[in-house]
C-alpha cells in the first residue's frame, strides 16, 4: 500500500473528526429533541446530504457496479425510481410527519391504532438493525477497506482478523457520532462526507474513461457507447436483475417504505427545522439519486470493458478499477469518502436504534416519571450494547454460504411492506381499527414466507411483495367495514411546528421527474443506443424551455408579492 494513500486517508478522514467535533461540542444533546432529532434545526441541504450518504454504503458501489457488469444498466431502477418516491414523500408524508410532532414511525401507529402495534413494529425494526443492517454494513465495508488497504498483508493477519479489525475501527468511530453527538453529528460528519463522496464518486467514472480512451475521455465514452451498446440498457427484462415491469409494483412499494417509513431515513427529515426545509432536503436528495448511477453504475459498465467479461469475481470489480484508474493521492481521499458512507450508514442506523429503543421500549415500561437526561443516557446504552454485538457479528458473516446479501434482500421484504401497508392504511382512513392492522401482518409476513419459503412461484418478488400489499389492505378495509373504530381517527397537530411549505416544491418536483424519465431515455433503445439521437435532442430541448419559463414566472411571481402586500 502507497504511503500517498494511506496518508491522504487519514487527512481527510481526520479532518472530518475534528471538524464535526468542533461543531457539536457547545451543543446540548441531553434534550429528547436535541439528541434524536438534532434540535429539530436541520436545514434542506443537510438533510439531503444526511440521507444519500446514509442511504449509500459499500454494497452499494460494489453490488451495483457488480450487476452492470454482469448483466446492464436496468439495476439503475433500484436509484432513479427513488426520484419519484422521495418526491411523494416530501408532498405527501413529510407535512403529515411534521404537523403532527412524531419523533418515531412507531409513535404515529400508536396514536392510529394502539400500543400493542407501536410495539411489535418497533421490535421488527431493532431485530433488522441489529441482527441483520449493522453486520452486514461492518462486514461489506471491512471487505472493500481490506482489499484497497491490503490490510491482511500490512498487518499479517488472517482475513477473519482483517476483518475484525475494520469492523471494530468503523464500530468506534460510529458510536462516537451517533451516541456521544446524537443526530446532530451524524448529519454535519455526513454533510462533508456527502460532498466528498459524490466528487469522489464521480472521478471513478471520469479516471476510468480517460483510461479506457488511451487518455482520451472522449474516445472512452464513444467506446462504451458503440461496443456492447447492449450494456447501457435501462429497460430490464424478466432474465436480468430487476425487470422495468417491478417500478409500477413492489419497487414502488419498497421504495415508500425505505424512505417513508424506515427510521435510519425518515429521521433525517423528522428533525427539519420546519417543513420548507424538510421538503427542500427530501426533493434534493431525490435529484441526487436520478444521477447517482453515474459514479454506481456507470464504473461496472467500464470495468466490462477494461477487463473484459470473465475477469473474476464481479464484486470485486469496483475497488479493482479504483486502484487501477485513480492517481494513488485521489485514491486514498476516495477511500476516505467511502469509509465516511460506510461509517454514517453505521451511525445513522445506531442512533435510530438507540431512539426506537429509548422511547418506544424503555419509556413506555420504565420511564414513567424520567426526565429528558435520564431517557438519552438509556438510549447510549443501550447503543453501545448494539454495537458491540453488531462488531462481534459482523467478521463471521465471511462464512455464510454464498449469496447471503441476495437473500437478505429477499428477507426485507418479511418487515418492509407489511409495515408501509399499515402505515398507508392508517393515513388514508379514519375507522379501520387496531386489529385490521394485527391481522394484516399476521397474513402478510405468513403470505410472503409461504412464497418463499414452501411454494415455487415464477414471480419476481417485488410482484409478490405488490399482489400481497392490495390483498392487505382491502383486508384491512373489510375488517373496518365489519368492525371499525368506535370514533374517527384525528390526528394530534404539533402547533409549534412551522407547516408552512416550501413555495417552489411543485417546480422542483417537476424538474426531478423529467430527470427521471431522462435517464431511462437516454439509456434505452431510444437513447444513446439509437443511431438516431433526434428524440434525445428533442427532449433535452423540451427540459431548456421549461427551465427558462419557470425562470420567467418565478420572476413574475416575485413582481407581483409587492403589490398583494401593498393591497
């Protein structure tokens, strides 16, 4: 390993400690707002960096890169679909979230239905924390660091212990940002890193084209395009990873939860310090992840043609061209930024746990009476009893049988759309009772484990996961119009929250859908793919006079505020 590397990491790295350290050492964190939710001061652009660097982690950049390399670009769905989930998410749910104060998803399906299923979600939600996302985060992040850093040969050591080892340093490191600096440090660590990481990111795409041309960017890029154009294909059929057909199903419906309902995301947006800027980071970041297949995509398709189609291991493809495309200082602030996205999908995940555990487990069976203080210094420990467990379970992942990752996205589905399906219901109606929502997972989480489990279906799991959440929720419905609620649901309102929403959210929403439908144009037949680029000429002619007309009324609009005031 290149000193250059090792100390660039380390500078960038270091600097992201201090700097964070610096910020929240005068804050007071021992408030149930101050730690959970930072305050409830977090602006637009930190909330957007928060949740795409949580929201991105080492399995991302490798599994994704693996998949196009292996197949195309149709894995692409699972970033740019998320465009049009957080854009729902910031009309939809964000005001409700907000209006009505929660600080957990839990908390909401107390006051829709009753304790009992505040509880057995809150359970649902720490048993995949702790057993299932914070190893596997340790454990995806110690492999690509132990490969770029050669840690086994540095150090001497088994890959066990290599593993070991990284997984307990990312294990310290997270629990100083989530449990000593509460979500405040999370979010300001992840802004910085945020920033790094899509810089980074994007020079393994840059580097690696100019690589493939010879030193000619261009003829990198006019490469990819005319040889195995098949590659670039956003449209996936039934025989790739992720058919287009599950973007209007189960896609949809996973997407909702992640970022909808899933605590590590939405609590970002919970801790806005009002509902603009809880709008303006939710839609940025869906902006954001239209164009991340660039630096998690795009690398697969180029490592395909560097290294040719049987060049080992795919998953080992990204971190190869990294080393072999990026100038060795650039490689280690790259591994810097990698190791901050592994690290704040670790601590944004812990202080979740510690915040579901704090105040939906503790509070409720023995905080009655406990002050503010004595609930965040449960929640600590109980954060640094997750994350020892997380750090001993993370290096004998390396002996599950192989292809444990694909099946643990299968086994989200178990908790995922269950819980989006009750939460759905219980917004859209006002008599469907508690135990609509029990019987629901019951027939659910057995439904789906029937599909998987016992019986041999052809469908995609994503279409399964779609067909069980209707047959749900006209469950539920039945279940209301036989026994509903002996009055209508209410919800509580927050008054001293600012529900005022952001002025320009429908202009910005539009702009990252036609992103989005952009994207699945210009990789498709109809795209660079064609011999003829006049659609894609046409339509990013279309995207300028829509721009320069919002431009136009935006000013119309400011002219016109004067006189409203005036009159």
């Amino acid at each position: 390993m290149s000193i250059t590397v090792f100390l660039s990491f380390l500078l960038f790295t270091g600097f992201v400690g201090v700097f964070t350290y610096n910020k929240v050492k005068k804050n007071k964190h021992d408030s149930q707002d101050g730690y959970f939710l930072g305050g409830r001061s977090l602006t637009g652009g930190l909330i957007a960096s928060s949740l795409i660097l949580t929201n991105l982690s080492a399995t991302s950049f490798v599994g994704m890169s693996a998949q196009s390399y292996t197949h195309n670009m149709s894995v692409m769905g699972w970033e740019v679909a998320s465009g049009v989930t957080l854009i729902i998410i910031a009309l939809l749910l964000v005001p409700r979230y907000l209006k009505q104060g929660i600080t957990t998803i839990p908390d909401f399906l107390e006051s829709r239905y009753d304790l009992s299923v505040k509880k057995f979600v809150t359970l649902l939600f720490l048993c995949q924390y702790v057993i299932n996302i914070l190893p596997t985060t340790l454990y995806a992040g110690a492999v690509v660091l132990g490969e770029i850093f050669d840690i086994q040969t540095l150090l001497g050591v088994s890959e066990f212990a290599a593993i070991a080892i990284i997984s307990a340093t990312i294990g310290v490191l997270g629990f100083f940002y989530a449990i000593y600096g509460g979500l405040k440090a999370v979010v300001i660590a992840d802004t910085i890193n945020g920033v790094g990481l899509i810089i980074g990111g994007l020079m393994i795409p840059v580097f690696g084209l100019i690589v493939l041309g010879g030193g000619s960017f261009a003829d990198g890029l006019h490469q990819i395009v005319t040889v195995a154009p098949e590659k670039l294909q956003s449209v996936g059929t039934s025989s790739d990873p992720l058919p287009f057909s599950t973007l209007f199903t189960g896609l949809l419906l996973v997407n909702l939860y992640y970022w909808g309902t899933d605590q590590s995301i939405i609590q970002r947006a919970l801790g806005a310090k009002n509902l603009k800027e809880g709008q303006k980071g939710v839609i940025l970041a869906g902006g954001i992840k239209v164009i991340s297949p660039l630096f998690l995509i795009i690398p697969g398709i180029i490592a395909f043609h560097m290294f040719g189609a049987d060049a080992g291991n795919p998953d080992t493809m990204y971190t190869r061209l990294v080393n072999e495309v990026l100038p060795k200082p650039l490689v280690g602030f790259f591994v810097a930024v990698m190791f901050g996205a592994i690290l704040s999908t670790f601590n944004g995940v812990l202080n979740s746990s510690t915040t579901l555990f704090a105040l939906n487990v503790y509070k409720p069976l023995f905080g009655e009476g406990k002050s503010d203080q004595e609930l965040v210094a449960k929640g600590r420990v109980f954060g640094v009893l997750i994350a020892i467990i997380a750090v001993c379970i993370a290096p004998f992942i390396m002996f599950a049988p192989e292809g444990l990752f694909q099946y643990l996205q299968m086994v989200a589905g178990f908790f995922s759309v269950p819980i989006f399906t009750i939460v759905f219901v219980g917004y859209i109606s006002k008599r469907v009772p508690a135990v609509a929502a029990k019987v629901a997972l019951v027939v659910f989480v057995s439904s789906y484990a029937a599909m998987q489990l016992v019986f041999e279906t052809p469908l995609h799991f994503l279409h399964q996961l779609a067909i069980l959440f209707v047959v749900c929720t006209i469950l539920m419905f039945v279940i209301g119009a036989f026994k509903p609620r002996e009055q209508d649901y209410v919800m509580p309102i927050n008054k001293d929250m600012d529900v005022t929403p952001w002025e320009f959210r429908f202009e910005a929403s539009a702009i990252v859908l036609y992103m989005v439908l952009g994207a699945f144009i210009m990789f498709s037949d109809i795209g660079l793919m064609s011999d003829d680029p006049t659609l894609l000429q046409t339509y990013g002619f279309c995207g300028l006079i829509m721009l320069v007309g919002n431009f136009f009324r935006h000013l119309k609009r400011k002219q016109l505020q004067p006189e409203a005031e005036a009159s």
